[in-house]
C-alpha cells in the first residue's frame, strides 16, 4: 500500500489521529504505534486475525488461539478499537443457525494501513499456513465456518494472499518444521495431529514462536 499512516489525513471519517494530533512529531507517532502494536497480547490478537480465512474471528477464536484469557482477550480488542486499528463487525444476515456466532472482529482501512506500514502484511501466507495446521475443536470449526459480514474492499483487498515465491515457502516450511518438532508455538492451538503421548500440566505457559 503507498498510502502512509503518517499522512495528512485523519485515520477513519475525519476523527483525530488515535496516536497523536498535530503538535505531534510523525516520528513520536511510529514510536508510539510501534509500541501499542507490539504488546504481547495485541500482537497475537493481530496475528491471529491476520492467519485467519476470512480474517474475522469471534472472541472464542481468538481465545482459542491466543494465550491469554478471556477478558484480557476482549480488554486489549477494546483498546485496538479505540485506537481504530480494530472493529467490531456484525453480522445480520438470516443465514445463521442456533448457536452461531453474529460478531466478529477485523480489522480496519487505517489498521491495515498501519500495519503495512510495519510489514506486518508481507507474513499473512506464513500465519494462514500455520492456522491451517492447527488442531481445532468442534466449536471453534463451528466458529470458523460460520457466515460473516463483509469486510470493507480496501481491507479484504490488502489482505488477498500473493503468489507464494520460494522465499515466502521457505519461511512456511520452516514454521511447520517447527510444529512438528514440538518447538516453539506461535498459536496456543495444538498442531493438527496432536501426540497423545505428550503431557502438558495444567497452566503452564507455552512459549511463543520467534519466527518474526
């Protein structure tokens, strides 16, 4: 995208720049966007969004995905909502059966712009690669497979996946290498096939993959 978040023009419908107005320096913008980005919780919540099919998920997705709990999950959906880089999206179609999800989370034009901005877009196929390899409940299929609003052009647009180059599939390969050796996670998922021989106690943290 050539549209820079540090631009003239205010992020969504004309409001006020969510990181600073004009008596900012474009350069204490970044720092501070830089920083709100990549808080633990907000930056899984990203990626998940980002590897996501449709890049929509409901809170259970993402609680399912992300290691964290419930309500810190929907605290810091709040706070990337606030800041305009999120939105809830609601669906209200006549499609939906009992028991189905109406809510989902995306992300908006400026929030896709922001995180292009940190090419955060340019790992989209390596995130979806790695979401396509989890093990998912049925709940969480239920979930996934549900109907859903349609995102805004300029987002679905951005976020359409490329042609893979072999850089790109060799970074895929990597990371599933990774989940089949039982290394790191970059989801709180477990992989597709699970070993049912492996134990994991109850409430211990599982670490978090460094692949970016």
């Amino acid at each position: 995208m050539s549209n820079s978040a540090w631009g003239s023009g205010n992020p969504i419908g004309g409001e006020a720049d969510p990181f600073g107005g004009d008596d900012v320096m474009p350069i204490e913008k970044q720092r501070r966007a830089h920083q709100f980005l990549t808080q633990e919780t907000r930056y899984h919540i990203i990626q998940a969004v980002l590897g996501h099919p449709t890049y929509l998920a409901t809170l259970d997705e993402l609680e399912y995905l992300v290691p964290k709990n419930r309500s810190t999950i929907r605290e810091h959906l709040n706070r990337l909502a606030d800041k305009q880089v999120m939105a809830k999206y609601k669906y209200r179609g006549d499609e939906t059966e009992r028991n189905e999800p109406r809510e989902f989370w995306g992300f908006t034009g400026y929030g896709i712009t922001l995180l292009d901005e940190y090419s955060y877009l340019r790992y989209v196929p390596v995130l979806r690669a790695l979401q396509e390899n989890l093990y998912l409940t049925e709940k969480i299929e239920r979930h996934q497979d549900a109907p859903r609003p349609e995102l805004p052009e300029d987002v679905s647009e951005a976020l359409k996946i490329p042609e893979i180059d072999d850089e790109t599939e060799a970074i895929i390969d990597d990371a599933l290498a990774v989940r089949e050796r039982g290394g790191d996670q970059l989801f709180d998922a477990p992989p597709i096939e699970p070993d049912e021989d492996v134990e994991t106690e109850a409430g211990a943290d599982r670490p978090l993959d460094e692949l970016f």
